[in-house]
C-alpha cells in the first residue's frame, strides 16, 4: 500500500516537473529524489530543433523555436543603457501596438528586439517599417529564439 502511494505521488511529482519544464530534454534530466540523474549529452542544435512549449491559460499554447528578430537597441550594462532600452521599448509600443517588444539583458549588455517571424522575408519588412521611424536609430534583423502561439486542440 505504502509503495503505492509513493508511486503516485513520484508519478503526479514528474507530471508537474515535465509542465513546469521548456522542452522534453530539460524534463528527462531533472532530478527525482532517490532515483538518480539522467543525463543527457548532444548537440546543442538537436535541442533547438525540438522547440519549448509553455501552456497559457486553457485555451493556447506557446512554442519556442528558431526564428528572426529586429533588434532595435543593444547597449552597454549601465543604468542609463537599460532605461534607454526600456525608453525604446515604449516608444515601440506606443507607435507599433502590434508588435512584441523583448527588452532584457543579455550579458554583459542591455538589448531590445522585437517581434516572432519566421522568415527573413518578415523580419526585413519590419525592419523597414521600424527604420522609417525618425526616433529609432539602430535596427538590425537578428536570429533569435522566438514565441510562436497556436491555439490547444
């Protein structure tokens, strides 16, 4: 009896690990008490390929995956380079509702980028569309790991 509430409880234990987890790899190589460590080596683009689901709310689902970004500030680790970030990252939402804007710090400096695109096409469009505005100097399209949401059938 006593085993086999330990059991659920390891079950019901792993469940909430796995959910709490980015992608499958990070989940088989979290540690359970007692029943050792699994570790897993390979290469680092395998895992990038598999792609981070996070669940929001009952109705989507988001995917992490590889994709384009517009960068449009990278500073220095100041504090004047992180207000200034996060003085663009305003600006954008204000002028461009539609777009997600990223702003955190990356060792050792400060970066805003924004938007999910998975193509270099849609990237380049924005990064036009953000270059024609007077106050936004510096705009590059950069790889980056992206958001992309589809809805849980």
């Amino acid at each position: 009896m006593m085993i086999r509430h330990l059991i659920i409880l390891l079950l019901l234990s792993c469940a909430t690990n796995v959910l709490a987890q980015k992608n499958i790899v990070e989940s088989l190589q979290m540690p359970v008490k007692g029943l050792g460590n699994i570790n897993i080596h390979q290469d680092e683009s395998i895992t990038e390929q598999l792609g981070n689901i996070y669940i929001l709310g009952s109705q989507q689902e988001v995917k992490k995956t590889r994709g384009y970004r517009v960068q449009v500030y990278a500073g220095n680790n100041s504090r004047v380079a992180r207000n200034e970030a996060f003085k663009i990252e305003t600006l954008i939402k204000t002028e461009f509702p539609d777009l997600p804007v990223y702003t955190y710090f990356q060792p050792p400096r400060w970066l805003c980028r924004v938007g999910n695109f998975r193509s270099i096409e849609e990237a380049d469009r924005a990064k036009r569309l953000l270059k024609s505005h007077k106050n936004i100097k510096e705009v590059s399209v950069v790889l980056d790991q992206i958001n992309i949401s589809f809805d849980k059938d």
